[in-house]
C-alpha cells in the first residue's frame, strides 16, 4: 500500500504529478472553457463577490496564501486569508457579498468548521476546497470543489497541498473567466502551464538524489530559516512547517523583506537559510531584491541553499548548493519549489530516525478546537 515507498509520506511525495493532474481533470468544456459543475453555486452570485475569506489551517492555510496572491491578480477582487481559529474571535466584517473559501485536506478540522458555521450565521456564501468526499465541512458549505489527491495517510501533509493549490488556480480562473477579468486565450495559456505541471514535478522528483544527501549531512543542524517573497512567502512558511513536524528542527519561514526588521540578527556562522527565489521573468526587481537577500546573509556566514528557477546563474555565486525547478509562469511556482523542501524535511527526519508518518504529539486530522 506504501507502493514500494518505505513511508506514507514518501508515496505521497511520489503521488504529486499524479494530484496535480487529477485535480485539473475533467474541468474544461470541448471549447476550452473552464466549467465548474460541482461547485453547485449560481454563477451570477459569483459574479457579484466583493470579497473573499480564505479560512484554513496549518499547510491548508499556506496554500490560502497562494491562492491570494493567483486570485487578487487574475480576478481583482480582496482575498484575505486568516486562521480559522483566529478568524471566530475578532469582529470581521462579512456580509451576503462576502465568499468564503475554506481550505482543508481533511474537511474536519474542527477550528475550520466552527470559522465556516459562523461565518454562515453572517450572513456569508461557503465554498470549501476539500480533499474528502462528504466529510463535514463540504457538507455544510454553500458551494465544494474537491481536490483529487487521493487519500493522504502520513500526518504531514504534501500532495493535498499541491492539490488545494491547484484546486484555488482553477477556482481564481473561473471566477476571471465569469466576471470577464482575463481574455479566453489567457486564461487557456495558464491553463496549459497547469497542465505542463505534472510532468515538471516529476523532473523534480527524478532528481532529487542531491536533496536527501544535503538532509543526510544537514541532519544536526539545530535551526534552518526559510526565506520566499511573493507566492514564494508561503513556500517558504510550508519548508519550515515540515521541518517543525517531522524532524522537530527549529525552523522559521519568513518573508525574505522582513529580514532586515528583525529576523537578520539571527545570522551567525554556519546558520542554514533555504531561499526560495522569485522567477527572473516575474515581476521586476523582485528576484534581484531576493538575490540580494541571499548576499547578505551569505556575507554574515549563513549556509545558503537556495530553490532557484533552472538556468538563473544569479544566486550561484551565493549559495552553498543550488536546486533547480522548470521554469513556468511565476504564479504557479509554488507547485515546483515545493517539492524540494518536503523531500528534504522527510529525508532528514528518516536520517534521525524519526516516524515520518505519525510525528510525535500531531493527529492527521485536528477534531478538537
Ligand atoms: O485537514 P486540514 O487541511 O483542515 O488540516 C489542517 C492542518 O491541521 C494541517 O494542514 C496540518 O498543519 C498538517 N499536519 C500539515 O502537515
């Protein structure tokens, strides 16, 4: 059942091309229009959304991360995202044109179904991406559109994330395509980017010998920061979150703008930093500023090793060691360099010994609030 994988985790790493593009599967019409049929919500009161909440926790709130960055620039209309639990116990503001989209691989988190119910006593549409058929959470939303990863064992979470990615792409999509945000052919071109994807995270995995062999040798280290900016913010959290999970490093995400608000104090000699760099073809400056990150913590003896688009040859001079995804569009990075973190986390965790699939003190699903 582990498919020749020592670990769930491992298998499930494994599965991602897989996720990815069962989760795209099946949502096109012959004319290339995105039709989201299942979502069971009239298309007209998508149209009038004047904002949208994204609930979740833990990864599921990473990939709500993402999911802002794709949906404010293709539909133009406010994502916020907050943690569910955060979000029951302040005062927001929400109303009968407010969209909620929960976020959960589980659809049982308990803290997201509370967040959900309230946010319906308010008055709010729910739309859940959700991973499990008919668990709660799509059961008591207005509107569902599930992921297709397939069931995930191993406590730390990997495809359902690349997943609810993929899932929020498509939602941002529609949503562009309805309220007539991106012409039909853009919306064609990202759509077969997304489809490029499975084959590219494959690319990744088949190299991803390099990877296991720096966690073999990183395997004391005491503490390893985590630097993104943009969609690579929340990549960045999620390297971190791993790392915390199953192999009970100390670590840290940050966006890499913060570092010299605070967060640089923490370099000293030999202190491991991954940086997840920005596409060279995104948004300008951005990943010359990130470069520039790189630099500095280098020159404050940090062991960089950075996450960098194939063919960038700016960060060599500055890291320590190189992984390398395809290239594609700079929104849909996060379902690329990913992967190399969550097969570093698990290859380290395997070296200490640990049991990557069911880390001490977490459950699969968090019932409880
Ligand atoms: O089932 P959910 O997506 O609602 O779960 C949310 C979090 O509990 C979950 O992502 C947790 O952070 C995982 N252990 C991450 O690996």
């Amino acid at each position: 059942e582990k498919g020749g994988y020592g670990t769930f985790m491992e298998k499930e790493i494994h599965d991602q091309p897989k996720a990815v593009e069962d989760t795209l599967l099946g949502r096109t019409d012959a004319s290339g229009r995105l039709v989201l049929d299942e979502l069971r919500i009239d298309p007209d009161e998508l149209k009038g959304i004047s904002k949208i909440i994204v609930l979740a926790c833990g990864t599921s709130a990473y990939a709500g991360m993402v999911a802002k960055y794709a949906i404010e620039h293709w539909v133009r209309v406010p994502v916020e995202v907050e943690l569910s639990h955060e979000f029951r116990y302040r005062d927001p503001i929400i109303d009968d044109s407010t969209l909620i989209v929960s976020l959960s691989q589980s659809g049982e988190t308990m803290d997201t179904l509370m967040a959900v119910r309230y946010a319906k006593e308010q008055g709010a549409r729910t739309l859940a991406i959700c991973n499990t058929n008919g668990s709660t959470i799509p059961r008591e939303s207005d509107a569902v559109l599930y992921t297709h990863a397939g069931p995930e064992i191993a406590v730390a979470s990997t495809k359902a994330f690349l997943a609810q990615i993929t899932a929020s792409y498509l939602l941002g999509l529609y949503m562009a395509q309805l309220r007539g945000k991106l012409f039909q052919g853009e919306i064609e071109d990202i759509l077969a980017d997304l489809h490029k994807i499975p084959a590219k995270i494959q690319e990744v995995l088949d190299g991803a010998d390099d990877i296991r062999q720096l966690a073999r040798d990183m395997a004391q280290a005491p503490s390893v920061l985590f630097l993104g900016r943009h969609v690579g913010y929340p990549v960045a959290m999620e390297g971190a979150l791993k790392l915390k999970e199953i192999a009970y490093i100390h670590a840290e995400g940050f966006a890499a703008g913060e570092l010299k608000h605070g967060p640089i104090a923490l370099i000293d000699e030999g202190q491991p930093v991954f940086v997840v760099v920005p596409s060279p073809h995104g948004r300008d400056s951005l990943h010359a500023k990130v470069v520039s990150n790189i630099q500095e913590v280098r020159a404050r003896g940090a062991k960089t090793i950075t996450v960098a688009e194939v063919g960038d040859a700016d960060v060599v001079d500055y890291s320590e060691t190189v992984f390398y995804v395809p290239e594609t569009q700079p929104l849909l990075m996060p379902l690329l360099t990913t992967v190399p973190l969550q097969i570093f986390a698990c290859a380290l965790a395997a070296e200490k010994g640990y049991d990557v699939d069911q880390p001490r003190n977490l459950a699969k699903s968090v019932t409880v609030e």
